[in-house]
C-alpha cells in the first residue's frame, strides 16, 4: 500500500495479503493485561484495487475480503480452562455469521477518506461492525493537522502527525458524535470519571505502508468510590505480508456502475458502528424473575446488603419490561412487598414503568397513601428524570387528593425535578418553564400558611436564582416558621447567588433591625452571612452582637464562630482579621455560658474526598431544645453532596416547666417536628405534636416509639453507558449504587426528672455494582465489581433543666460495620461454555467516635456509664 500525495493509495493489478487481529482486555483499572478477560480474533485479509478514477489517482474503489479466521483467547495462562479449546471458528462463530463475516466489503476511498462504504442488506450488525472496524483502518491521511473524520466511531475530530517513517492518528474520542443509549447521574460525587483514548500508527518503509497498529482505551471509576472502576484496553494490528499479481483494473468514469457489475446487490450503508442487542436465551420473565427475589424484600431483610443487591438487579429486568408485565406483578403482590415494588418500579425510569404506576397509583384514594408518598420519594431520588415524569406530576397536583400531606409532597418533589432536570440543561423544557410558574405564581398569590409552606419547601428543592427575593421577602416579614423555612431555604443557595443584597437582608433580620424574629431566623440569617463570604463589617457587627443577645443565643453564635475558625472555614481569615480589634475580642465576649453548640468534624477524610458532619444545637433559656441540626456532607475535589440533614424544632413549651419564654416567643404555640434532606432532596416535614392539647394527649398516651422520616429503596447511583469500540466490538458500561434507608427520630419528655431526649437514627444498606462487557455476539468478556456494607448511626441529645446552667449529654456513634468487595470476570460464548474466575475481601470497619462539642466530654460517662457491648459513642456534659 504506497503513500501518496493525501492517503493510502493500492498500485494497479496488485493483489495484497496481509494479516490482521483485533483483540480486548477488560480488567479493574490498573490491573495488568496479563490478568485480564477478553478475546482475539484474527484472520488473513485480501486487498485489492478494482478502479482508479481516471481524472484523479485519489478516488479509488477497493475490496477488503477476510478469510481464514479464529477466534481464541488474549490469555495464555487459560490452558485447558480455555473456552475456545477443542471448537473450530464455524461453531464459536457460527456458519451463517461466518459466511457473512466472509462476504467482501467495497470501500470508495476520496483523498485517503472514505466516501462510501459498501456491503450487503441484512447481514447481523454485530459482523457487520467487524467489517466497518477493519475498513475504518484504511482511512488516513499523509500530512499533519485536524480535521474530523467519519468512521466506525462517528464524526470525530482527529489530529495526524507525519514522521519520515510513520503517521500517527490520534482520535479525540471524547469528542465523537454517534447515537448510543446512556444516561448518568449529574452529581459529581455519585458521578463517573472517564477516560478514553484512541492513537493509530501507519508504519510506514520505503513509500510504502507495511502495518497499521491502533490501541483504544476506556477506563472509568466510580468517584465516589475508587475500588469500583475498569479498563477496556483494544487492539487493533494490521500488517502487511506479500504482494501478488491480481484482477486487473475495471475500467469507467463512474464509480456505481462499477459497484452494480461488481455485484449489484452492494448497497452503501454507513460506515459509522451500528446498534445491536445480544439474544437472552432462557432468561426468566419479569413475574417469573420477580417471584425469585421477593422474598429478600421482605420489610424485616431490609437492612441487609441482599436486599439492595436484589433490588438494583431487578431495577434492570424492569428497563426492559413492558406496561402489562409491569402493572401484572404490581397488582398481584401484597400489602408488606409493595412498597418496595414500588420503589423498584419508579426507579427504572422508564415509559412504560412511568405508565404502569401512574395506572396503578390512585391518589384519590386514601388507602394507598404509603404507596404514593413512596412513589413521590422514588421520583425525587430519579437518577436521570426526564419532563416527561414532570409533566406528569404537574398533572396529578392539578388533580383531587385524598391526602393533602400527599398533595404537597407532590409540590415538593416537582421542585426536586425542577433542579435535576435544570443541572442537565433542561431549564428551558416546556414542563419545566411550567412548573417554575406554578411554584414561584403559587407562592406569590398564597394566603393560607399551609399554602406558604408548601410552596417554600418547593423553592427549597427547585433552588431557582428568579425565587430569591421571594424567600427574603418571607423571611424578613413572614411569621415564625414561615420566616424560618424562608431563610433555611436561602441557606441551600450556592454563593454566587447569595449577593451584597441579600446579604443586606439577612443582616437586618439577625440585627432586628425592622423586627424582632425568633432565634431560629436570626441564627440561620448569621449562618448564610458567615458562609459566603462575609465583609469585614458583617463579621464585626455579628461578633459586637454577642452579648446582647439571649443567653442561649449568645452561646451559640460564640460556638458558630468558634467552629468556622476551629475547622479553618472560608470565613475564618476575615474573622481573624477582625479578632485584632480589642472591641470586638476580649474576655467579656468570649466567657459566655450556656449550653448551646455548633461543631463540624471529619466523619472520613482521603486524599480525593472526605465527609463531614456537622451539628449545631440551639436551647431556649429555659433549657428546652428549639432546634438540633445534624448535617452530614460528602465532598469530593470541589463537588459537593448534601448526604443527610435531620433538623428537630421545638417550641412553646415553656409552660411544661412554669419558665418565662425567651423575648419575641413569648405568644409561639406549641409544637415538635422533624425537618430531613436527603441527597439534596429536602423532604416533607414530619409534625410530633402541633398546639398545647396535642402534646398534652401524646404525652399522657405517647410511647417514645420513633416517627419515621424516610424510609425505602433508593437508587442514588446510576451510569449507562454504550460504546462503539473503533474494532468493531460493542462495549457496556453500567454502574448501579443503592441504598436501603430507614431513617428515624423521636423526642421524649419527662416533667418527673426535668428531662428531654432527642434521638436521631440512620439505619443503611449499600450495595454499588459495576459492569463492564464486551460483546461480538457470538463470544463475550466481562468484568463485575461491586461493593456493600450495612451500617448504623445514631445520635442522641440528653438535657436535664432542673438547675442552671442545665446538663446536656450529646452522643452519636457510628456501629461497627461490615465492608465487602467482589469481582467476578468471566468470558463466556453464544453456545453456553464460559469460564469464570471470582474474587472476594471482607474487613470489618470499626465503630467510631465522633466528638460533638469541646468541653467536658468525660461527663456523659459519668451520667450514662459505657454499656458492655456497646458501640462506641462520645459526647460530654457541660
């Protein structure tokens, strides 16, 4: 094959024999090749020029015949074990697929590019893809430069380099533009990393290109956990051997006719890689599948890692159901599994599971309600919603509900939707333009309080820049909670968006400038101030300010600041800076006691990530808890995942002990609840008691049973995706993580003792999978990871208000835990013979300590001595 002026260019009546093998390695990212699964087939090729245009040597038509091939293994220790051992290519390949693998392809070749790719109708895609992965070998170019190439990959942009005695072709995969299924969650943190790279080399002796060599690689990793990742590693080798007479050219000035007297049944099909799916031969049905696993969904085996394992596997039965099959195994199970049917079936995130719950949903109904709300959930939690599921709950809130706690999660979760499709682009989709007006019109035109709420806890999810001067307008002028919900809901914005204007805002509420607000806004206003970048000036006056606050207050805004400067926050170099001023930093300030708290630590810490937590603690100055706020954040690089917040509220029950309300909360009725976001998804508030004769009750009949807050199946990670490998073979991609989640909070009171207790539980099973395969349809190469642990937390707040400074014990304990790690590679092919090599580690994570507030941390043991057995816990009395 003799260089040319642009491209590869055949000499006339010359037939060429050359060898070619294309082969694939999967392993675990930095595995080595040696240790991997995969196959090579390989084959003698025969080339040969069958017309030159006669107005220009670079228009040319060749034929590309494959012939004599194999199929065998990339791993030479497989011996015996080897799957192609004993079986000639007819039955690994089999004969039909041979013959076509067999038929001569046409290339039209037009500056070294290929114009036109010709085959026959109806051949299997899969061997015709072989086919377009050798032919795209042939196109390149002698010259240095970038330019965009179509070929078996899709349009890509491409940069040659020429070299005396090669050309190098590196493809920027990344950039190429093909049609494949796939989707990702749009979260950085539960997102994956990948890599793809593509470089050929055309040798290149004495004018003439005697071998082609081309390597692709593909690796990913899960970033939030590194042990989940792989490589796909493909090589291409295309040599040269003999030259011989042959055919003589075919003479025209029109290259279709000399196709049709070729053979006229050579149609022009595209070169780029087209889509095919592999048969599942004996697979089970969906009912059949689902009467397998059902029974480890059994709401007692929830907490276990086999249920989340069963669980995501059955999430991928249910993608390629239809509606009937669906809505037939919905209709048919019991009251304790459909919960977790439905959460399964809401997950897929598919049309035809969209249709078959919306069918089966009545939400008119009442006797369905856990069903709904754990619908609503499952839809807040869509790894990649699209409008069509918007459009539909805008539809169902429009709609009559037997419930209205239904009905407003149905808001709150449009909002949730609003941000996921808006983080991918999709801010401008007619369902989503809709659902902005309905949430920002909604709260713009409320009168009833519940209305307010709804619509506020909306904004909370949805996050839009255009809401921003509503939540201030209700925080500075809006009554307690809805001023507090306002303001907690400001707290979510990123800081870009929280300007010197708003920043105005929050500082009037926390000085009280125009009116008084209950502690709970004003801390939360200091808190957003201190958290995006406050002036010298804010920090000064809110550090003049302590002092004059209520006692409990003052505190707490000690500890706040004390806690930005302990954990080296972004705030913590101006605040610095403003401590050299004797006014605003002496002992008078800096000595104030109370109870109140606010501390952030390191639940992990990596090179690549860390989690933190954080807990504040506020108490009226009678010793009753306003507000704990524990807050669980999972970082990596500059990304961000809001894990968990669990916010408990108290108020107006002063009365129960005869103590004065703090000022401004002199006239609040009483109430507890349980405010919770989970993965950035903030959830519909649970009510403990709302007014003084609904505590009264609950307290002479209450149990200190908890309230759930969440409880269910959670797809939380969820990456697909198709490749079309430059070889001609098809790769898969897939990354599922999951979660089972029970998430639990109570508060206790007792007038006898003088005591309340707060008590937060977090219960989890994760499972993550990945699964990487490599298929050519008739043999397939594979690489499973996954990962899974059940762990437990739980946190616990003790005050005793008999005396003053009252006693507060504050716990949370991380139990031991179970952490295990599997990996399966195998090759298997069409016929049934496979082999398979599994790998398993397990290690137990010890329980561990969390400290929750700096002093006097011996006390708590004192009060509540170590339990033999226990997990391990910390806290102190101060």
């Amino acid at each position: 094959m003799a260089r040319h002026t642009t491209g590869l260019s055949l000499n006339n009546d010359r037939l060429y024999k050359l060898t070619y093998s294309t082969e694939v390695f999967i392993n675990q990212g930095k595995g080595k090749l040696q240790d991997s699964v995969g196959y090579r087939i390989s084959s003698n090729v025969d080339v040969v020029l069958l017309w030159r245009n006669p107005d220009g040597d670079d228009d040319q038509l060749i034929q590309i015949t494959i012939k004599d091939v194999n199929v065998d293994n990339v791993n030479q220790k497989r011996g015996e074990k080897s799957i192609f051992k004993g079986k000639n290519p007819t039955k690994i390949i089999r004969k039909e697929n041979l013959e076509a693998l067999q038929r001569p392809v046409l290339l039209h070749l037009v500056h070294g590019k290929v114009k036109n790719f010709y085959s026959y109708e109806n051949e299997p895609v899969a061997i015709e893809n072989l086919k377009r992965g050798l032919a795209s070998l042939f196109q390149m170019q002698l010259s240095s430069g970038t330019t965009n190439e179509v070929d078996i990959s899709g349009d890509c942009k491409v940069t040659y380099q020429g070299h005396q005695d090669k050309v190098t072709k590196i493809k920027a995969l990344d950039s190429c533009k093909i049609e494949r299924s796939g989707f990702t969650t749009a979260n950085q943190v539960l997102g994956v990393s990948s890599k793809a790279t593509s470089v050929t080399t055309y040798k290149i002796e004495d004018s003439f290109v005697i071998a082609v060599v081309a390597e692709e690689t593909r690796a990913f990793g899960l970033n939030f956990l590194r042990s989940v990742a792989g490589r796909i590693v493909s090589k291409q080798k295309l040599e040269l051997k003999t030259t011989e007479a042959g055919p003589r050219l075919m003479s025209g000035k029109h290259v279709a006719a000399i196709i049709k007297a070729v053979d006229s049944k050579y149609k022009a099909l595209p070169i780029v890689g087209q889509v095919f799916q592999s048969e599942c031969k004996g697979c089970p049905s969906l009912s059949e599948h689902w009467q397998t696993i059902r029974k480890h969904l059994q709401p007692d085996n929830l907490s276990k890692a086999e249920a989340v394992r069963n669980f995501l596997v059955f999430i991928q039965h249910l993608r390629t159901a239809n509606k009937e099959e669906i809505l037939q195994i919905l209709k048919a199970e019991n009251k304790d599994l459909l919960p977790q049917l439905v959460d399964a079936v809401t997950s897929a995130q598919t049309p035809d599971s969209l249709v078959a719950i919306l069918d089966f949903l009545d939400f008119k109904s009442d006797s369905s309600i856990i069903l709904q709300e754990r619908f609503l959930y499952a839809c807040g939690f869509a790894s990649h919603p699209d409008e069509e599921l918007l459009r539909a709950l805008i539809s169902k809130f429009k709609g009559s509900f037997a419930s209205n706690d239904i009905r407003e999660t149905v808001m709150i979760i449009i909002g949730a939707l609003v941000r996921k499709l808006c983080q991918n682009e999709g801010c401008k989709l007619q369902a989503v333009v809709e659902a902005k007006k309905l949430i920002l019109g909604g709260l713009e035109k409320a009168e009833k309080k519940e209305d307010i709420m709804m619509y506020l806890l909306a904004l909370k999810n949805a996050l839009l820049p255009e809401g921003i001067p509503l939540l201030l307008k209700y925080a500075e002028t809006g009554e307690g909670p809805i001023s507090h919900l306002a303001t907690t809901g400001l707290q979510r914005y990123d800081v870009p968006f929280i300007t010197d204007e708003v920043k105005k805002t929050l500082n009037r509420i926390y000085h009280q400038n125009r009116k008084v607000h209950e502690k709970t806004v004003r801390t939360t206003a200091a808190a957003i101030v201190l958290q995006n970048n406050p002036s010298y000036m804010d920090v000064k006056n809110i550090l003049l300010s302590i002092g004059e606050l209520p006692k409990e207050m003052n505190k707490y805004m000690l500890s706040v600041i004390q806690d930005i400067l302990r954990f080296e926050m972004p705030a913590s170099k101006v605040i610095r800076r403003v401590l050299k001023e004797m006014v605003a930093h002496n002992y008078d300030r800096f000595a104030k006691s109370g109870s109140s708290s606010a501390y952030t630590g390191y639940i992990e810490r990596g090179p690549h990530s860390a989690s933190t937590y954080g807990l504040d603690i506020l108490y009226s100055g009678s010793g009753i808890l306003r507000r704990s706020n524990l807050n669980v954040v999972q970082h990596i690089g500059k990304a961000h995942l809001h894990a968990s917040q669990v916010v408990i509220e108290a108020q107006g029950l002063e009365a129960l002990i005869a103590a004065t309300p703090d000022e401004g909360e002199e006239n609040l009725d009483s109430y507890a609840g349980l405010s919770a976001i989970l993965f950035d998804v903030q959830l519909r508030p649970v009510t403990f008691f709302n007014g003084y004769s609904d505590l009264m009750s609950k307290m002479l009949s209450a149990s200190s049973d908890p309230v759930s807050v969440v409880k269910g199946l959670i797809l939380l990670i969820d990456h697909s995706q198709e490749i079309q490998l430059q070889s001609g073979l098809k790769a898969n991609m897939d990354i599922q993580g999951a979660l089972a989640i029970d998430i639990s909070g109570a508060m206790e009171f007792s007038l006898w003792y003088r005591e309340s207790k707060t008590r937060v539980k977090n219960l989890l099973a994760v499972v993550i999978t990945g699964d990487i395969t490599v298929d050519s349809s008739f043999v397939k190469a594979g690489l499973e990871i996954s990962a899974e642990t059940e762990a437990s937390m739980e946190f616990i707040s003790t005050v005793q208000f008999s005396q003053y400074p009252f006693l507060v014990c504050l716990q949370m304990d991380k139990a031991e835990a179970p952490f295990r790690q599997f990996e399966t590679k195998y090759e298997r092919l069409s016929t049934g013979r496979g082999y398979v090599m599994r790998k398993r580690k397990e290690r137990l994570v010890a329980g561990s300590e969390f400290p929750l507030h700096q002093e006097n941390a011996e006390m708590c043991k004192v009060v509540f001595p170590p339990q033999p057995d226990s997990a391990a816990s910390s806290g102190g009395w101060f």
